[in-house]
C-alpha cells in the first residue's frame, strides 16, 4: 500500500523546488538549455499539449479548447481554440500574438535568435488572429505531421519577441 501527500500552495504563496543545478538559460528552445531548463520550463510554462502514458499527445484542457486541422489545400491550416481562462501570470490573456512571436523567434529566418532547433517552426508561413481572440490560425508552407509538438512550451511574446530577449 503506498501513501502519499499532496501540497497544494495558497494563490500567492511560495512553492519551493529542488532542482540538481541552475540553469544556464530558462529559456528550452536556445543551444545551451540543459534537462533542468527542460523540467523547469514544462513546470511552469504553458504546453498546449501533453503526452500520456502511451506517449500520445491528449490536448491540455488548461490551455485549450481545441485544436484541429480545419484545412489542408493549398495549404495546411490549423485553428486552436483557446481555453478563455488561460492567461499569463500578470493577467494578460494567452492569444496569437504569443504563438507568433514564438513562431518568428524560432522559425529560422532570423540568425539574431540562437536556437537549437526548429523543426515545424520552419514550415510555418503565417499566424493570426481567428473570429475572436481565443482562436489562433496557424498556416503552414508544407504539411507538418506532428503539429502537436508545436508551442508546447509556450513562451510569452515578451520573451520571444526580440532577439534580445530571447
């Protein structure tokens, strides 16, 4: 028999993690981000998808409604619908603007921006607003599979909008 307890920290309060080291970057997505930038950011940062035991991706209901290819000629087109209480933690909502500057910063056309990776950035030829400001048109170039994989971390546009900052 295995028992166990579950913290759970006041709005406000102070959670405390140990972690082996500190990372050299928080950021997961530049060259020198280690496995502790990658536990960090997936505790903390929005991921739009998670995977399950099977190593399927399920949609993580806390940041979205739904997402699904509504599109596939001329081009592949994916609308997320985001969930209306995901925002970031000073209040701002999580919308398009988020999933476009993370788009830029790793898509590959801008060498300012030192990335280790980016598959299916790169295949991205536009993001926009949908009917309403929790939905997120993604158009790709060519078809891109695993989609899925795609903003999960999710940074926020203050952190990816500029190399600097990046």
């Amino acid at each position: 028999r295995i028992t166990y307890f579950v913290m759970r920290p006041e709005i406000g309060g102070t959670l405390r993690w140990a972690v082996d080291a500190v990372p050299e970057t928080l950021n997961t997505f530049q060259a020198d981000a280690d496995a502790a930038t990658s536990r960090v950011a997936g505790a903390v940062l929005p991921s739009m998808y998670r995977l399950d035991a099977n190593g399927r991706p399920q949609i993580n209901s806390d940041y979205l409604e739904s997402a699904k290819v509504v599109g596939t000629s001329p081009k592949q087109v994916v609308l997320y619908k985001l969930n209306q209480q995901a925002v970031w933690s000073d209040g701002r909502e999580i919308g398009a603007a988020d999933f476009a500057a993370q788009w830029r910063a790793l898509s590959g056309g801008d060498a300012a921006y030192w990335t280790a990776r980016n598959a299916g950035y790169d295949r991205i030829s536009k993001i926009e607003r949908g009917a309403n400001d929790l939905e997120v048109r993604v158009t790709f170039s060519r078809p891109y599979a695993d989609w899925k994989s795609l903003f999960s971390p999710l940074y926020p546009k203050d952190v990816t909008g500029t190399p600097d900052a990046f």
